[in-house]
C-alpha cells in the first residue's frame, strides 16, 4: 500500500489568493485614484474651456487671439484685442457660461 495515495497535490487555479490579489489591486487602483480624478478634471476643464470660447465666438469676438486656460472653475484669458469693450466683452461671455466661477482677464488691447 502507498503511503502517498492519500494525499493530493494540485497546481491549479486558487481562488482565495486570486480573490486577495484581485481586492488589492481594485483598492489600490480603483475608480476613485487620483489619476482617475485628475483626468476627470481635465476633461472638465477641456470641455469649460471650449464652452467659453463658442461663447467668445457668439458675442461676435475673433476668438483665435484669446487664450483660454480653464483650473478648477478659473477661466484666465489672455492674447490680444483691438480695443477695449473687446476686452470686457471677452470678460463678460466668459464669466456666463455654466461651470465658471471666476475669470481672470489677462487680455491685453493693442
């Protein structure tokens, strides 16, 4: 009789281990990182920065001279104009549009 024949090996697959793992890797790397949120808040930012300058554009301003960078709900504007009720308009679409809380008008008059 062998002594061995009431034992097993197995090489499989386990599942605690692989569950362990897999619970690790989720806490650690999981939909609330901050990657995930940082790109969140880019989009958001892409995405207010492209409504502030459809809204340039509708106030009959030459949007491609003004530069938009949009953090956090602050939209800094900055580039040049011809005079200055271009200037404040640029000031007043921007500070309209939904998700800007305030407009930093860094646009200079020619």
């Amino acid at each position: 009789m062998n002594h061995f024949s009431s034992y097993s090996v197995s090489y499989g697959w386990h599942p605690i281990p692989a569950l362990l793992i897999m619970t690790f890797v989720f806490a650690s790397f999981g939909c609330g990182s901050p990657l995930g949120h940082d790109a969140e808040v880019s989009d958001r930012n892409e995405y207010i920065a492209g409504k502030v300058k459809v809204a340039l554009m509708q106030e009959g301003l030459d949007a491609a001279p003004i530069n938009i960078t949009v953090r956090n709900g602050v939209v800094t504007l900055g580039g040049f104009v011809e005079k200055d009720p271009q200037r404040q308009a640029a000031e007043k679409a921007a500070s309209n549009v939904p998700g800007v809380d305030s407009v930093m008008n860094n646009i200079q008059v020619k």
